[in-house]
C-alpha cells in the first residue's frame, strides 16, 4: 500500500506505523503544565516578609513634582515588632538636570506615637556628571535614611515626602517611593 511505502522510505517498519494519541491523554499530559505555572505565579506573587511597604507614587502633573505636593505612602499594621530602615526612591526622565534632590522623609505612626523625620539627599549624578542611578529611559536611585525607625506589632501610620529644592517645581521626576524594610539583624 502507499502508506506502507512512506514507512518503508522513512526507515520504520511497515506493520507500526504511529497512531495518534486519543484526546483526553494529551489533556492528561498537558494538565500539569497550566497548574505549574499558576502555583509558580503564587509563589512569585508572594510579599518579602521583611518588607512592609514598598511603594512608589507618580507624580501629577507633566510639569514634574511641585514642593506643594507632598507624596503620602499609608504604613499598614505591622506584623512584627522591629527596627525597619526606611529607603526614598525616586524616577526621573533622561533631561533630569541636577545632581540630586533633597528630601524630607516624615513617618508617623500610632500607638504608641512614633515621629520620625530624616532629610535625605537623594543623587542622580556624581560629581562630574556622570550617571549614579540605574535606567535607560528612566534613571532610577534608592538612598537610606540615617537610622532605623523601632515600629511594634499593630502599629500604623504613614509616611511623607517632600522635596525641600529651592525651585518650586522639579521638571522630569516622574516618581516618588519609598520602602519600609526590617532590618537584617531582626528577621526570623
């Protein structure tokens, strides 16, 4: 027959050619494969314990950040008493000029009342203008505040952020973050 030329020409033996497989075992066979991968999405999906916020605001306007518009970032309850570092992020566009931008970063929290303020200089560019932050479209840079700020479990609050240059408005920010992590010495 023809077919068995075709085999033959193929170097399999005529009498076994390949059946296809019925449905429902390559449905059984592909099963894995989906549910893989929605328990690997849960997996990544899964929060650092040691980081209670970390979170960034854009900027309103196109103009860039106006001094008038302050960033406030809520702290949810914490889960754990400890000492947590606060880190001010920020994004800016390639025509971002100035070496850096000071900041004043303001974390209040209730019961019991916790104040802490930190003014931050946070820098794009080294002394001879060469790029410190990360990016390509956008140069983004992280700094840490002085000290770690004690938080207990249950508390609360929120951070504030405000750029103390002496321009009103900073053209080319187009974020503003900052992140609350525990610091290393006091995670489980």
């Amino acid at each position: 027959s023809a077919a068995s030329d075709v085999y033959k020409r193929q170097g399999e033996r005529a009498s076994s050619p390949q059946r296809p497989r019925p449905m429902n075992e390559r449905r059984r066979s592909l099963l894995p494969l989906p549910l893989a991968a929605v328990l690997l999405g849960l997996a990544s999906c899964r929060p650092d314990p040691a980081t209670l916020v970390h979170e960034y605001r854009q900027v309103r306007g196109s103009a860039g950040w106006n001094v008038r518009d302050t960033i406030i970032i809520p702290v949810p309850p914490v889960s754990r008493d400890g000492d947590y570092a606060l880190h001010v992020g920020m994004r800016a566009d390639n025509n971002f000029s100035w070496e850096g931008v000071w900041v004043e970063a303001e974390l209040r929290a209730d019961t019991p009342h916790v104040h802490y303020t930190d003014t931050l200089f946070v820098r794009f560019y080294d002394e001879k203008a060469r790029p410190v932050a990360d990016g390509v479209n956008l140069l983004q840079v992280e700094v840490r505040a002085g000290k770690p700020v004690s938080l207990r479990q249950r508390q609360r609050g929120r951070l504030r952020l405000r750029h103390l240059m002496r321009r009103e408005t900073l053209p080319h920010i187009t974020d503003v973050g900052a992140c609350l992590r525990m610091e290393p010495s006091r995670q489980e």
